[in-house]
C-alpha cells in the first residue's frame, strides 16, 4: 500500500493531501448522506440535554429479602368453619374479608353439602347461590379449596353413581366461570366427607373411580388443579389424568400410613410415598394433620417432610396438638414461610440504551406456584404509565425458551431463574420499573397477585399496594 501511495502523490503533486487519503484508506469508507449526520448531531444534542440520558447504560441491583411473613394467594395455612360453605351462617363475605385482612389468610377450605340432592338433579336457585358464595370468596381476595359431600361422615350415605355424574355436568359451568376463586378443586363426592371411602353406593369401587375421574376432567375447569385422595389410585391410571391431578392427605403426618394414605405392605407404601413426593413437585398438595396411632408431632417431622412433598397449604387449626408442638418447638413462624412459593426477585440488570430488563426471581418456598402466572414489567414516568410488557426467559444466559413461554411456576424450590424483556423506549433517570403477577383471570383484584417476598430499600425498592407489584428506580 506504501508503493501504490507513493506513486499517487508522486502523480498528483500533491503529498499532503494524498498522506491523509493513504491513512484513510486502511479503513472502511462511510458514505453519510446529509441528512443521515444532521439527525445524528440533533439525537446528540437532544440526548446530552437529558440528565442521566446516557450516563451509567447498565445499572445493577441487589432486592432485600423479607423475613417475616407475606400475604400472598393460594399458599399457607388454611381456615375452615368446617360447616356448609352455603348454609353455615359464618361463612359470609364479611367473616372472610376479616380472616384475609386481619387475620392473614389467603386461602379456605370450602365444603358444600349436597346432602339434599341425593335424589335429585340440582336446583336452578342453589346453582346461584352457589356462584353468588364463590363471588362472596372473591370480594374477600380468598382463594378456595373445593370440595363436594353427600354427608359429614358417621356413615351417612352419599348418591348414585348416575347421580354424581349429573351433578358434575351441571355445576361445570359455575366453576368454569368461577375458576378465579379456586386454588384446587378436590375430587369429593365420594363416600364419608367426600374423601373417598366408605361409599354407600359403591363409588369408592374402580369402575366408579374412573369414571367420576373421567367426568371431573371433561367437566371441570381446565385451568384448576384437581385433587384425588389416596396416590395408590393415581398411579393405577398411569398418564390418566397426569399433570391435572395431584393428592390431598387428610391425616399428614399421623401414622406410618399416615391412617390409610398410603396401603399395602411396607415396600408399596414406600413406592407410594415416592410417587407422592414426584407427583407434588408440578401439583399442589394440601393437608391436614390428624392424630392417628403414631403421630409425628415435632418439628423435625413438618419440616423435613413439608420439604420432600412439596407442601402447599395446610390447615390452621386441626389437629390443634400439631400446632401446639410447633409453637412449643418454634417453628410454627418457619413452616408458615415454607408453606408454597415464596417468590422474590434477588437482583435486577437494567440496560438504558438496549431499552432491558432482566431480573433474577428466586423460590425459597416448598413448592411451585401452580396457577399459570405471567412475571410482568410496567415503565412509569413521572408516575404515568408508559408500557406494560411480559419478561420471558433471558437470552443473554442461553435458555431456550420453555414451550407456552416463562412463568413463575418454572421457578421450583431452591432455583433462581432470570427474566427478561425490552421497552420500546429509554429507560431514563428518575424512570420506575414496577414489577407484578396478577391473577390472568382476574388480573384488576389485587388480592389475587403474588405478593413478591422482598422488604423495601430506602432509595432503590418498595412494595405498592396500589399497583399491587414490587416496584424500584431503575436509575436514580
């Protein structure tokens, strides 16, 4: 190239201009058009004249975890009245608005007794008033778990087998309008309290099973967990309702067996338990404690198999030795914490000039959460909304993106997962980024958003009510 330049100048006469071209041509030529370099200076100039426009282009951020407790749905312990959720004069609106709001609860167990329609379709009027009790359950922001009886056990009897199935179809359409309100949906009808045993009509037989199983899958809200009692007949039916239903255990931690749990000899209730513990990690497993013929009432019990099943929500009150144990043990407070997801964000990444967000959501609950729950971004200015967009998986740390996209729910005990998603616009000084995962079903109810389980950072991170999400400065 020193040659070819040489000669060049030598031809021209003019050696400085030609030094200047030489240099030059070891790189690429830019032909700008005017217009190209006049909107270039004016972006130039307009963006010096914004403070913190262009300064700091990644930040880093570290959230606080909170300690204490956290009101979030469709996880912790549960309350029951242990009557008729339609006829009971204790389960009003005002009763569970009381027990979510001073209380600290975010999830009931709900019987509704058919025992008057053994021989009868349902009426019109108590399909209302069954959907009126579960619209009652949402102005509360409690979430309920569902379950249908003929009786409340001492042998009373339960319904025909072409009884139940018409039940079933009929209060569908109520549930699948309703399914906002419900965290799981227990199978019931069968036998003494709906649990799946002592049948009067033969309904706790296979061939019955099956077929109420058959009609809760077709008829009952597809979105809505469904839960059976005992895990001996759910591994019976291989991929038969697998991935929609899970296991209640209605005497945890009370036995070897915990009292009929699990059956037969030693080795298959071990394969049972086995199975239960696989099951739980993608259904939600509710509980309640009773005080069979061995019962582990300590600690080292409810925290260790809390843990190996995954244990979602677990009633309050019964059996009160249980909970007596607990607190005499001091771990009452810690099982509450473990109790489900306990979702909150470990750090954030914010990239001004590429318009990111990346945030890093860790579980330290027992258990997943199981409704399908977008993680969303919200940009305000000056407190206006700007855009809201949905974080998926993080490309910058090579994940493929799971099929339907990321949730919260892909985030298991003990794992941290990033998110990531792009504003159309900059992300400037004084911006807030406002992070939520409302209820898609009911996505106005603030009740029913995750509420993420950071404490506030003076300067950097609060909690809003008011937009029911984890909000922070994104450059301050």
């Amino acid at each position: 190239m020193s040659r070819t330049c040489f000669q060049r100048s030598e031809q021209s006469r003019q050696p400085a201009f030609h030094q200047s071209e030489c240099a030059m041509s070891r790189f690429p030529r830019l032909s700008l058009a005017p217009g190209a370099v006049f909107r270039a200076l004016c972006l130039m100039l307009f963006l010096s004249l914004i403070p913190g426009a262009v300064s700091a282009q990644v930040r880093s951020l570290h959230f606080a975890a909170e300690e204490g407790f956290v009101l979030s749905p469709e996880r912790g312990f549960w309350i029951s009245e242990y009557e008729d959720f339609l006829r009971s004069d204790n389960w009003t609106y005002e009763w569970m608005a009381r027990q979510r709001n001073e209380n600290g609860y975010s999830v009931a167990f709900a019987l509704i007794r058919l025992d008057d329609w053994r021989d009868a379709p349902l009426p019109e009027w108590e399909l209302n008033w069954i959907e009126g009790a579960l619209g009652n359950a949402r102005r509360a922001g409690i979430k309920l778990i569902l379950r249908f009886s003929y009786n409340y056990g001492d042998g009373q009897p339960d319904a025909p087998l072409w009884r139940v199935l018409q039940h079933i179809r009929q209060l569908g359409p109520v549930l699948r309008r309703n399914r906002d309100t419900l965290a799981v949906i227990q199978a019931g009808f069968i036998g003494q309290w709906g649990e799946g045993h002592g049948s009067t009509n033969g309904l706790d037989s296979p061939a019955s099973k099956a077929a109420i199983r058959d009609a809760l899958l077709e008829h009952f809200p597809l979105e809505v967990p469904l839960q059976w009692r005992r895990p001996p007949d759910l591994m019976a039916w291989g991929a038969e309702g697998r991935g929609r239903f899970g296991f209640h255990n209605d005497c945890f931690l009370s036995a070897p067996d915990d009292t009929g749990t699990y059956t037969g000899w030693a080795g298959q209730q071990l394969a049972q338990r086995l199975f239960a513990q696989d099951l739980t990690e993608s259904t939600p497993f509710t509980v309640q404690t009773c005080r069979g013929s061995a019962p582990r009432l300590g600690c080292w019990a409810i925290l260790e198999e809390g843990a190996l099943y995954h244990l979602n929500t677990l009633d309050a009150a019964y059996h009160p030795d249980f909970h007596a144990r607990w607190r005499a043990e001091g771990c009452r407070d810690a099982v509450e914490r473990r109790l489900g997801y306990r979702l909150r964000m470990a750090f954030a990444r914010i990239d001004q000039a590429a318009h990111e967000v990346t945030v890093w959501v860790a579980n330290d609950g027992w258990s997943r959460i199981f409704s399908p729950r977008p993680l969303l971004a919200t940009q305000y200015r000056g407190g206006t909304p700007l855009e809201t967009i949905t974080l998926g998986p993080a490309a910058l740390l090579g994940r493929e993106t799971p099929a339907g996209g990321q949730r919260l729910g892909d985030v298991a005990p003990g794992e941290t997962l990033p998110f990531q998603g792009r504003f159309r616009r900059w992300i400037l000084r004084n911006d807030v980024v406002c992070l939520s995962s409302p209820d898609p079903r009911q996505p106005d109810l603030g009740a029913y958003a995750v509420r993420f389980a950071n404490a506030a950072v003076p300067g950097q991170s609060w909690w809003s009510d008011a937009r029911a999400a984890l909000c922070f400065n994104a450059v301050p």
